[in-house]
C-alpha cells in the first residue's frame, strides 16, 4: 500500500480477503460535518491477477483523541483495473449520511461471514458493515473495546471497559458476547486486567490480559473461557503484559509478551494442550513480537522493542516453525524495501503464495500529512473544525484588513477577487484577466487591490524570474494562500485539488525556510526556483504524483530545463509519496514526499 505497504518482489495479486489494522497519526481535529469526502483511488502500478480473492482492508487507527480512524481498501480483483488499486477512506463514501470517519481509534478489524466488524476503541463502540459493500449495517456499544474473536455466530469482543487512565486500581476488563444476527450484547464475562487479544480453540476462549493501565503491577495472565458457560474457569499464568493470541492448525497458542519496556524484554510464548486436554504454558522464544501472523507451520513475525538505554527502537524480523517451535529465519526478505522501514506495525501473509504485505510507520506522517493538506495549520480552525470560525476570520481580514485600512467601499468587488484567487491559487494571471473576470475596468485598481491583500500576509505573489525586472513586473503572476484551509473552504473546488494544496504548502514551506522565489517559465515551465544573490541556486517542481508517463515527462523536462538554463547540477522535484533519484543528462533529479522533504 502506499501508506505504505511493502511487499516480497514476488508479490501474488489474487488471495484470500485479508485485514489488518495499522497506526496513522493525524492531527488532533475533526472533520466538518457539512463536509462529504470521496475516497482517494491510487493506481499502485503492480498487475492484479484475477482470482478468489477481492482485496484487503486497512483500518487506520488515528491519533488517540483526533476522532479520525479510517478505512482504506486495496483492490487486488482486477474487476475495475488491470492494476491493483488502492482506495483511502472508503467508509466515508460508502457511507454519506454517517459521521465521516469511523471514530476515535481503530484497534482491530475482521470479517465474519458477509460482515466487516470494526473496533473503535475510544469511541467505545464495534462498528458493523456489509464485507463487500461497505455500508454500515450496525454500531455496538461497547466500553474501550480492544479485539474481536468468532465462534458459531457469536463474535466476541475484549474491553477494557474502564476510561483510557493509567492507574494502579484500574479496573479489572471484560468479554462481552455478541449475536451476529441480531447485533446485540447478550453476555459479558470478567476476565484479567486490560484485556487484548483472544483467540477459540476447541470450545474455549482464549484471552491474554495485559494489566498496561497498572504499569508496573501487569497483569500475566491468559485467561480459559468456557463458551458453553460463558464463565471463566481458570487463569494460566504466562508473562507480563500480554498482548497477542493466535492459535496455530495444532491446538497451540501462541501469545506475545510486551515486557515492561524496561529490564524485561518482548518474549514469545506457546501454550499446548497436557495430557488432560489443558492449555498449559510450553516455553519460551527469545524474539521480541510486536504483531505476527500464522500460516500453516510458520509464524510470521516483527518486533518492534525500545531500548531504555539508547532510547531507540530495535526492530526484528523472522519466522518461526511452530512444530518445532524455534526460530528459523531472523529476516523475511532481502528486499531493500524492508531494511529502510522506520517503524513496522502490522504483517499479513498471503496463504498460498506466502507472500506478505508489511504495514510501515510512514504512513503515521503521511496521514498527518494529508490532514494537513486539506485543513491547513489554524489552530482554533484545527480545535473546532467550525467553518465559520474560519469564515469569520477570512471576512474579518476581507473588511478590516483590507477594506477599512485601505479606504475601500466595493465590497462586492474585494470578495469576488479574493474568491476567484482562492478558486484558482497556484495559477497564473494578469491584472487584466483579473479585471475582465471580476468586472474591473481598469488593472491598475486589479494591482492595488491585490497588493491590500498581500499586505495582510494572506495571499502571496510570485514573479516570473527574469535578468529584467520590468520584465519580472510584466509577466502573468502566480498567487499563493497563507493557508490551504482558505483553499479547501473559502473557494470553489469541484475535485479534491490536491495538486493545488501540494504546490500551496511546499511554497509556504519555501518562504518559511527565507527563500527568494520565482517560477521559471520559457519553452518549459517549473513551480519554483530560488535566488541566492544574483544567481538562482536550486529548483523545485511539484506534483501529486508521477505514474503516468504523460507527467512524469512534463515534470522532469520543466525541471531540466531549469537546471539547464541556471547551471544547476541537481533538482527536486515534490511529490505526495513518491521517492526515486534518477540522472537525467548527467544531473541529479531528487523525487521525494513532501512530508520527508519538509523534515529535514
């Protein structure tokens, strides 16, 4: 995926409808409720094979607090495109009279017959939605509800139950027991502190209690659920803070340790049935497993482990024969992919091809960083999500930064310009298309006016670069906004204009870092180029993304030219998600995601 999901060369297209939940931060707000949002296809350039299988779910967890879980879809059918397709935020769109994202935190998501159940678990609730239209079907309440497990027709859900607060008499968790039919609650039973995941295996529930809101009273436990009784028999006594349960073809769990983040480290350990018939605790393996995936004799896993000492992340990968139980790879693939992720969250594998897809910490940043995108960086706009908190601030500057400063009576013509700038930033105009566009004779007035707005830092005008500064003056301009929330919702966009919000933020981001900018134009043209003294020193350009070849060859040969032209031997050229370096006429050209670009 491109949020991202890295993947075996030898990637197989056509399997099994897998899920898998993975972290995206984003940023602390809410979306407007006036606000209908289309899912974001993006074709990910690799084959799709036809076959059984439909695709893959993602549900993006989001910040806690930020209310902003989603779900992303990844087409593997080729049904709709000889290539595989992903789709970001589709439950919005599917859904357009619900609330547009699923809640606040996305912890797990699984299929069950036709039905797609997802958990939310800070908004306290499983949201329910038809497996293959994803239209919402249900919404069980359910208090800080973690994973889901399925056994003939009941889904069973841990809880925390009690609020998110860490604390050492926090109380004790909870199953609950939920008809798949009727999409009611019709059981609970108490189990261990700060329960997670739970796997069925032979009519007994198995749940791994954590105790993490106790830290460091964990609790240690996996506790026996009878599902006849619905009544917990016993506890098994296994490691502390207990996270991941999953069963394997032979009657055996496999349950991971988080350890205290301290002295004592991320273990994997399996359970076997005795000669009784009782789950007992079998050993121990000393790998880390922040999450794993069975299929047939092999477990897959990664691990993700912080060093108190060097306050860093380790991260492991590897495989283990759970016949044999030891370890019999320390990696999952050579690819060059892999060894550059920064954060691994979530692994799934293809059990036919033994595939696997691997979902990455990239995503975490560029999840916020479409957020930002859209909604821009005021931060009571960010608090609130009100509109017309942003409407009233746009018109306070309209009327008395411009209009009263200034002298000014036309309302009417001050609005209409600052509307169709904010309906075409990024373009080129002259003062006399201007005029002729928002009925203004004469383009003196068209200059002056835009002059008031830039006065107020609102809007920004960008020259063509050239030796003559007559020449500079004369030239159609470009106009920029302070902020892309003034792009989003005070003009008129009728698609998502992301190429537009992209060009906006990296200029900003160009005149926050002090850069003297133009935009080059002769034969080509390229978005920016930055003048230090009297000679132009680097060159930007700007583009959602370069999968098609039609792109690729405009946004390279108008960064060539530039580079040509001002004798530079390298060039960037700003995208979405896209990373490459390639030569091109013996100059570097250095494609790189805007939110990467921007960190450094």
């Amino acid at each position: 995926m491109k949020d991202k999901i890295y993947h075996q060369p030898n990637l197989a297209k056509s399997w099994f409808l897998a899920l898998l939940c993975f972290l995206a931060l984003c940023m602390q707000s809410c979306r407007d409720s006036d606000t209908v949002i289309s899912s974001e296809p993006e074709d990910t350039g690799s084959k799709a094979e036809k076959g059984d299988v439909m695709g893959l779910y993602l549900l993006n967890q989001g910040n806690m607090g930020s209310n902003k879980a989603t779900l992303d879809f990844l087409d593997l059918s080729g049904d709709n495109s000889e290539n595989v397709i992903y789709h970001r935020n589709i439950y919005s769109e599917r859904n357009p009279n619900e609330i547009k994202e699923l809640g606040d935190v996305g912890n797990d998501i699984k299929i069950y017959g036709s039905k797609l159940w997802m958990v939310i678990n800070c908004s306290n609730k499983v949201e329910v939605a038809d497996a293959y239209t994803c239209k919402k079907v249900a919404k069980i309440d359910i208090p800080n509800c973690r994973y889901l497990a399925f056994d003939g027709g009941f889904a069973y859900v841990s809880a925390y139950v009690a609020p998110v607060n860490m604390r050492q008499d926090a109380e004790v968790g909870a199953v609950y027991k939920v008809d798949t039919l009727t999409m009611k609650v019709v059981d609970k039973v108490t189990v261990g502190y700060q329960p997670d995941e739970l796997a069925v295996v032979h009519g007994k529930l198995y749940v791994a209690n954590s105790g993490g809101y106790r830290n460091p009273n964990y609790d240690r436990t996996v506790s026996v659920i009878d599902l006849k009784t619905f009544k917990e028999e016993r506890k098994i006594d296994v490691a502390i803070n207990l996270h991941r349960c999953r069963a394997d073809k032979y009657g055996q769990l496999w349950v991971s340790s988080r350890g205290d983040y301290k002295e004592v480290p991320s273990r994997l350990y399996w359970l076997k049935p005795n000669a009784a018939g009782q789950m007992e605790k079998g050993g121990e393996l000393e790998v880390p497993v922040s999450n794993m995936c069975i299929v047939g004799d092999s477990l897959y896993y990664i691990g993700v482990q912080w060093n108190e000492t060097s306050k860093k992340n380790s991260i492991e990968y590897g495989i283990v024969n759970v016949s044999q139980h030891k370890v019999i790879a320390h990696s999952l693939s050579s690819a060059p992919e892999i060894q550059s992720i920064e954060m691994p969250y979530g692994i799934i594998v293809n059990p036919q091809k033994k595939d696997f897809y691997l979902m990455a910490s990239r995503s975490k940043l560029l999840g916020h960083f479409r957020d930002f995108l859209e909604r821009g960086g005021f931060p009571k706009y960010l608090q609130t999500g009100s509109v017309s908190y942003l409407s009233s601030l746009y018109e306070s500057i309209i009327f008395r930064d411009v209009m009263a400063r200034n002298g000014l009576t036309n309302d009417k013509e001050i609005k209409e310009l600052a509307f169709y700038l904010a309906s075409n930033a990024t373009q080129r105009v002259t003062y006399n298309s201007l005029g002729k566009i928002v009925g203004i004779r004469h383009p003196e007035t068209i200059k002056n006016y835009l002059e008031y707005i830039q006065q107020t830092y609102m809007i920004f005008q960008l020259l063509k670069y050239a030796p003559s500064v007559k020449t500079q003056m004369l030239s159609p301009k470009k106009v920029y906004f302070i902020d892309n929330a003034i792009i989003s919702r005070m003009g008129f966009n009728v698609t998502d204009n992301n190429g537009v919000k992209l060009e906006n933020a990296v200029f900003i981001e160009l005149l926050r870092r002090g850069c003297d900018l133009f935009y080059h134009a002769d034969k080509k043209e390229c978005d920016f180029v930055v003048r230090e003294g009297v000679r132009i020193t680097q060159a930007y350009q700007v583009t959602v993304k370069m999968d098609d070849e039609k792109t690729r060859k405009r946004e390279i040969e108008g960064l060539q030219e530039a580079m040509e032209i001002y004798d530079l031997s390298e060039g960037y050229i700003i995208t979405l998600n896209e990373k490459e370096e390639l030569t091109v006429d013996g100059k570097t050209v250095h494609i790189i995601p805007a939110w990467e670009w921007m960190l450094k």
